[in-house]
C-alpha cells in the first residue's frame, strides 16, 4: 500500500484513514484515489465513472476510494493523461483521440465514416483495444474501460445545405481530426474543451462545432444554436486508465475487484450511451431545435472530406493502423 499517494491531502482522505485505523476494519488502510475527468457532471460518462467508482469502493471492501472530479477541475482535460503517467494523479478519464497527435492508433475512431453505429463502434474497439492497451502499457499506463460517445452531428445557428453555406464560420474543434475537418469544409477550427463550450458560444468565439446530441445537450447549445444535423461522422470513445506504479501496488484481490467493475463500466456505459442518444437528440428538438439529416448533396461533400480524411490516416498510422482497419472489416 505505501507506493500509492494518498489523494490531495484532502479531508475525505484524511477522514478515511482515520477511520480505518480507529475501527482497525482490517489489514488495509483506505486510500483516495482521485478521478480526473474532462466532462460536465451530467453527462453520463461522469455517471458510468461515479457508478464505477462506488462498485470499486464495494468490491475492494472500502480500500480503494475513487473520488470522481468532473469538468476538468482537477486537471484540464489536455493534461489528464500526462498527470496519470506521472503520478499526480492515481487514475482518470480522457478522450482517446485527444492524443492522436502523439500516437496516430488513438484517432482511429475518429475517421469519418468508418464507423457510424454503436454496433459498429464495439467492432472497432475489439480489434483496437489490444493495441491502446500496448501503448499505453508503454506508457506507464493501465487501461480499464472505454466508453464510445453517441454518433457526431453538426451544430450551427442557420440552416445549412452544402458547405458553401458554413465557408468562415468559426468552429470548435475537439480533436486534430475534427480540426482538419473543418479546414477542409472551409471552416475557422479553434480548439476548446467541453468545459469551455458554453462561454466560447455565449461570447461567440465558436458559432459551430462537431459533437454528440449528448454534448449539445449537456451544455444546453440551445440558448445559442438552432440546427443540429445528424450527420453520424464517427464514434470516439472515452478511456479510464490508471498509473502503472499504483495499480502495481494493489494486491491480487483488489486489483480483480476493480477489473470488475471496469468490465462492468464498459458494458454499462456502452448501454447508457445507446440510451442517451434517442434522450439528448430529443431534447434538442424538444428545446426548439431543428434536428435533421444533412441532405444527399450536402452529405456527399462531407463524405469526400472523409475519404481524403482516412487516406491522410492511413497513411500516418502505416502498418498497424491499416492492420486494424482490416481486422476491423474482417470482423463486419
Ligand atoms: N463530446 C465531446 C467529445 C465527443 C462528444 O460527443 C466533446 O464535444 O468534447
């Protein structure tokens, strides 16, 4: 138990060791393992990783205390995973293609077009998880459940028919791939997380972005934005990973215990999203939204960006990303 740090000295921690050596409840003391995520409170993968955390809690019999902090208010979403590597933080949660500039493997779910349903994005993830595990493994990382976000639509405050009509909007990227994407539609990406989404739309920084129905809806875009055109561009998914170092120091038992639940998360949260879509979408239009499909001329312009989008993939990912694609097709 000695290598794993003990939380942010915070009182809840201090307050569990306490009562750990006062009722002597056993061998172990318990121990605050501070969550980091990018993500609002609401949105359910902040659900699926409190779910999470309350079976961790349960099944390692209160030695692991998982303490969610959402909306990138312990770290910002940029640097979660570095502060996991490093150990400033025991575990946390990220989107995986956030570090596609670092490793091309990590945007795969995010070429346009390959995947377009959750069916589709399990299919996905099952040939890519080994990999992520691999690399992150060299990375003094170890993955325990992702969770895909609901398909990817297009936000803006006008009707839109083709991308001549959005040419200069000024756009939200969350990623490098949704940065090309709007370069190559004609738009202006400026790269700004989740949790800075209401203000950068309030002031008008951004006038449109790519996102779930999910995301939309968490951040109520309805007080700014009025289309929302469910293009159903890709899937990209969240991961939870905890630092090597911690989760070498954990005993067989409790280990097991938080494989558990992390099965348990990835199955529930997949599920939770299935749900969340029909929900969030729903809201949009029930907030006076106009929810449609982009019409065929409009969806052929974009599907030509994502060809040119997975040829640039393939081509920096080489080998194993073609290697995953394949299986990926095989498995179809
Ligand atoms: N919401 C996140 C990532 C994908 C999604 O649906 C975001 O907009 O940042």
């Amino acid at each position: 138990m000695g290598a794993h740090r003990r939380g942010f000295g915070s009182l809840q921690a201090g307050l569990a060791f306490a009562a750990a050596v006062a009722l002597a409840a056993g061998p172990a003391v318990a121990e605050t393992w501070d969550m980091p995520t990018a993500y609002t409170e609401s949105n359910f993968h902040t659900g699926t990783a409190q779910a999470f955390a309350a079976c961790v809690k349960e099944a390692t019999a209160g030695e692991i205390d998982i303490v969610v902090h959402p909306s990138g208010s312990l770290f910002k979403g940029n640097d979660i995973k570095r502060a996991v590597q490093t150990g400033q933080a025991p575990i946390g949660e990220r989107l995986i293609s956030a570090h596609q500039n670092e490793n091309p493997i990590f945007g795969v779910d995010s070429i346009p077009f390959l995947v377009t349903s959750f069916e589709d994005s399990a299919r996905l993830w099952r040939v890519t998880k080994p990999v992520v595990e691999k690399i992150l493994d060299g990375e003094n990382l170890v993955l325990l459940y992702s969770v895909p976000w609901p398909p990817q639509g297009l936000y803006f405050k006008k009707p839109v028919a083709s991308n001549a009509d959005i040419k200069g909007l000024k756009f939200r990227a969350y990623n490098a791939a949704t940065a090309r994407f709007a370069e190559l539609a004609g738009l202006n990406p400026v790269q700004i997380e989740e949790a800075e989404l209401p203000q950068a739309l309030a002031t008008g920084v951004v006038e449109s972005f790519l996102s779930s129905g999910a995301t939309g809806y968490d951040r109520k875009v309805w007080e700014q934005l009025t289309n929302f055109y469910t293009v159903d561009a890709w899937l990209p998914r969240n991961y939870v990973f905890a630092n090597k170092d911690s989760w070498d120091g954990l005993d067989d038992a409790t280990r097991a215990g938080i494989r558990g639940c992390a099965s348990l998360a990835e199955y529930a949260g997949y599920w939770r999203a299935v749900q969340y879509t029909d929900f969030t979408v729903g809201q949009l239009a029930a907030h006076g939204m106009t929810v449609e499909k982009p019409s065929d001329g409009w969806r052929a312009e974009l599907v030509k960006i994502g060809d040119t989008m997975t040829q640039e993939w393939l081509a920096k990912a080489g080998a194993d990303g073609q290697a995953i694609v394949d299986a990926y097709k095989a498995a179809k």
